[in-house]
C-alpha cells in the first residue's frame, strides 16, 4: 500500500512532513490507474479524480484549509498552512448517473431527478482528522 502526495507546492510538503506525515511518494500530478486497492491519496485534487482514487479501492484524504480570498493565488508556506487551519479530511466520492445527459439536473426545475444524498463525517484512524461521505439515497 502506497501514500501518494499530489502537489507541486513545497510549503505543502514541508508541512507534511513537518506534521509527521508519511508519504512514499510525492508527484505533482496523478495518474489514476496507478493506485491499486488500499491506496492512499493526499493532495487537493479536482472531484473527477478524487472519485476515480475512490472507485480504484483507495483512499482520498483532501488538505483543506479556510482560505481568504486575498491569499488566492498565492504560494504558502507550510507556516501560512497552519494558519489557515490545513488538515487532512477523507472522503469517499463516486460519480452518480445523470439521466443519459452529460450534466445532471440544475436548478428548481429539476423535479424527480434530483438525487437525493446522505452524508455521513468520517474520522481518518491515522491522523485523527475527519471527512465526510456521501451515498445516494431513495427520494
């Protein structure tokens, strides 16, 4: 079982690694069909992805952190990412139908196709930290 960490930012590493995190390997991008089953994916990484790690039998722990907008674009060091409260959150994400259309339903209008969703927060056993999960549930 490998740990992945998908950055390209050095704050970010350091900060893993000045949280005892441990990551066997870190590349700043993904390849999806290099994660087997008990894998494990750090990073921020777009939904589509986290939802492929997921269905591939890994693990997908989001950094998140609360981020002012005058800090977007900007590159932070592993001292601006504990300020801004980054932690590891895990979620498990899947892909769901969306009526044969390339986009599901949008809006007040969507009637009966809206799906509805059950989520549930999760706690990581390595880092304590919590996420959550998301199932389809009947209307």
């Amino acid at each position: 079982m490998t740990t992945f960490f998908i950055t390209r930012h050095a704050g970010a590493h350091l900060w893993a690694e000045q949280e005892g995190i441990r990551v066997d390997r870190l590349v700043d991008h993904l390849d999806p069909a290099e994660i087997e089953p008990g894998d494990t994916v750090l990073g921020t990484l777009p939904v589509n992805l986290a939802a492929e790690v997921c269905a591939r039998g890994g693990r997908y722990l989001h950094l998140s952190l609360v981020l002012p907008a005058e800090w977007r674009g900007r590159e932070l060091s592993a001292d601006d990412l504990r300020r801004f409260g980054a932690r590891l959150e895990q979620f498990e994400v899947r892909a769901t139908p969306s009526a044969g259309r390339p986009y599901g339903p949008v809006g007040r209008d969507a009637g009966d196709e809206t799906e509805a969703r059950h989520c549930q927060r999760t706690t990581d056993s390595v880092t304590g930290n919590t996420g959550v999960s998301s199932e389809q549930t009947d209307p």
